[in-house]
C-alpha cells in the first residue's frame, strides 16, 4: 500500500504542477483579452479557473497522500510551516510555501468579492512567486526532479512560462480593458 501511496504522490505532484503551468499560461492569456485559437476570451477564462482547480484538487491528493504515505514521514506542521521537514528540508519547505501561496490565492479568489478587486489582484500577484517556488521543490525534493525526462519537461515550462512572462511584461502586452477597446491588433 505504501509504494502505491509513494506513487501517487509523485504523480499527482507531477500533474498538479502540469495544470499549474497551463495555469500560469492561460492566466497572462486572459489578462490580454486575446482569444486562444478558436476560443473566445469568456472561454480562456474559464479554462483558466478550470485549470487552477484542477491543479489545486491534484495538489491535495498529493499532500494528502504523502500525508498518508508511512515513508513520507510527513505531518501537518510539515505540510503547513515551511523548512522543518525531516526530508531535505530547504527543498520540502520549498513544496511549503508554494502550497501556502496557493492557499492565500484560493482562498482570496473565494473571497474575491467580499475584499474587493485590488486585493485579490494584490494576492493574485503571487501566483509568479509559487510556480517557480513549485517547480524548484519539484526538482529538489521530487523523486524524479533530476531525471532526464522531468528536466526536459521543466526546462520546456520555463521556456514557456518564462516567453509569457516577458509577453506580459512587454509594451506590446494588451490588457482586457484595451482590447475591450477594439485595441487589439
């Protein structure tokens, strides 16, 4: 039963960190107001906090898992106050804190709006903080984190990530509002 725990964590981890990726990308995609191939933009936001749910659902079950799992060894203080893990601590602190961002940006999307716009954006901004934070407790403390296929996987969402990042950043990036506008090229 342990080994099927100790891998269903690992993929489960490896899934949830998947859909975040397509997360992070579908949610700079919805900020611009651009359509995604055949999608109008209603339906890239809605696959955005599709997404985002499905990656949070698969990051449960792989906390819980591990949770369950007699050779993670790991406790809620563990799951919850980042860097006193037992097991590599720097990294599993890591896996801490990212879940801890995730939690604040749930729990502030729930909330949206009860605290206003400005806040949830404010809090929403940490999503650029978790998913490298994610990626780097993947790679640190993951099974497979330094494996040839999982670095490839990782250095094709950096790429990625990171060519969405510096689109986002640019001063060709259109936000919703401009293309609402009829700014769009």
């Amino acid at each position: 039963m342990d080994e099927a725990m100790w891998a269903f964590g690992r993929v489960s981890g490896f899934i949830s960190l998947a859909l975040f990726t397509a997360t992070v990308l579908l949610g700079i995609l919805t900020r611009s107001g651009r359509p995604l191939i055949v999608l109008p933009r209603f339906s890239v936001t809605l696959l955005h906090r599709n997404f985002a749910l499905l990656a949070s659902v698969f990051l449960g079950l792989h906390v819980g898992s591990l949770l369950l799992d007699s050779y993670a060894k790991l406790n809620l203080v563990d799951v919850l106050v980042p860097f006193l893990g037992s097991y590599r601590p720097f990294w599993q602190g890591l896996g801490t804190v990212a879940l801890d961002l995730v939690l604040a940006i749930v729990i502030t999307g729930l909330l949206r709006h009860r605290i206003g716009q400005r806040t949830f954006k404010a809090v929403h901004w940490l999503s650029y903080a978790m998913w490298p934070i994610a990626l780097g407790h993947a790679i640190g403390n993951g099974t497979d984190g330094t494996g040839k296929w999982f670095l490839i996987l990782a250095a094709a969402s950096v790429a990625a990530v990171g060519g969405a990042v510096a689109w986002r950043l640019s001063a060709t990036f259109l936000d919703t509002s401009k293309a609402r506008q009829g700014g769009m090229p």
